[in-house]
C-alpha cells in the first residue's frame, strides 16, 4: 500500500470519527465530538459546578483545547505529506 493511499485510508476514518452530527431544534445541525472528548469537557463541567475550579477557568480551558485541537487540519496535513511523499 503506497503512502498516499495509507494516509487517505486513515483520513476517511477520521472523517468517520469527527462527523457524528446532532440535529438541535433550536440550534440546527450541530456536530458532535468523540466521546473521549466529551468525557473531558463532562468532568471539566463537573469540576466548575462542584466550585472545584472557577467557571472562567473552565471556560479558558475548554476553548484552549478546542483550538487546539483543531483535527481537519491534522487530517489536511497528512494529505499534504502523502501528497509530497508520492
């Protein structure tokens, strides 16, 4: 299997994995992230209600980790490499 179509194979997957999508009647069509990922932001919530942490800092936090993980742009990168590797 050439890179290119290793890394494509895996791109599809990641697709599969972050395009879970919930439609909110208020809100329309709203994507949903891995259920890793929703666990985090869960205990994150858990520990601002519980006055564990303060609710800005959540809210600091939670953003920190959703620009930084940013996958699409993962997933564009590893097509690139494929790309410059074939």
């Amino acid at each position: 299997m050439s890179t290119l179509t290793r890394n494509l194979s895996g791109s599809r997957e990641m697709m599969k994995t972050y395009c879970r999508r919930v439609e909110i009647p208020m809100l329309g069509e709203v994507a949903v992230p891995p259920p890793d990922k929703l666990t985090y932001y869960a205990g994150l919530g858990v520990l601002a209600a519980l006055q564990v942490i303060e609710w800005p800092l959540a809210l600091v936090i939670t953003a920190g980790h959703l620009l930084a993980d940013q996958h699409y742009s993962g997933l564009v990168k590893g097509v690139g490499e494929a790309l410059e590797s074939a």
